[in-house]
C-alpha cells in the first residue's frame, strides 16, 4: 500500500489488526484509477498504481469494499516502505 509522510500518525493509531475500506478516488489528478484506504475514520494512503487499475472498477461498482488490513513489521518498512498489509484476496480484480 503506498502511505507517505501525510498518513504516518494516523497508520501509527491504528491497532495491529483492522478493518480497512478502500474506496474509488476518481477525483485524484495524478491516478485516475485510484483507490483510497481509509482505516480508524482517517484516510491512510492510496493502493500502488498497478493494484488500483486491476481492481478499481469492481470497487468502483460497488461504491467501496472492507478489507482486513494489518500494519506491517517495522523491518517491512525499512526494507520496503510498507507500512500497513492489505488482504485483497476477497476483492474481485478486473
């Protein structure tokens, strides 16, 4: 999930474990497939590119999706820039 500096102290109150809603962001200028993350009443970042354009239209059909989520090891971040994982094994993709 792609977060940023903008979204750290919200992601950093969010329990270990959580429900997240990703919502269609059709309003976002730089990816006009992109789905939001909101978790905890806050938005906390956006899907990557490649995932949003694969499952923007079933989201976009249904208005938004829950999703488990789980903030992710601090090694993860270091490694990768992760922060929190996503189980979009129940999303449809197109």
């Amino acid at each position: 999930m792609a977060a940023g500096p903008a979204y750290a102290e919200h992601i950093n109150r969010l329990p270990s474990k959580f429900t997240a809603t990703l919502r269609p962001d059709a309003d976002n200028s730089v990816n006009f497939t992109a789905i939001s993350v909101w978790a905890g009443g806050s938005k906390v970042g956006y899907l990557p590119a490649d995932l949003s354009h694969a499952y923007y239209s079933s989201i976009k059909t249904a208005g938004e999706v829950e999703c488990e989520g789980r903030r992710a090891p601090v090694s993860a971040h270091e490694d990768t820039g992760v922060d929190l994982l996503l189980d979009l094994s129940g999303v449809r993709r197109e």
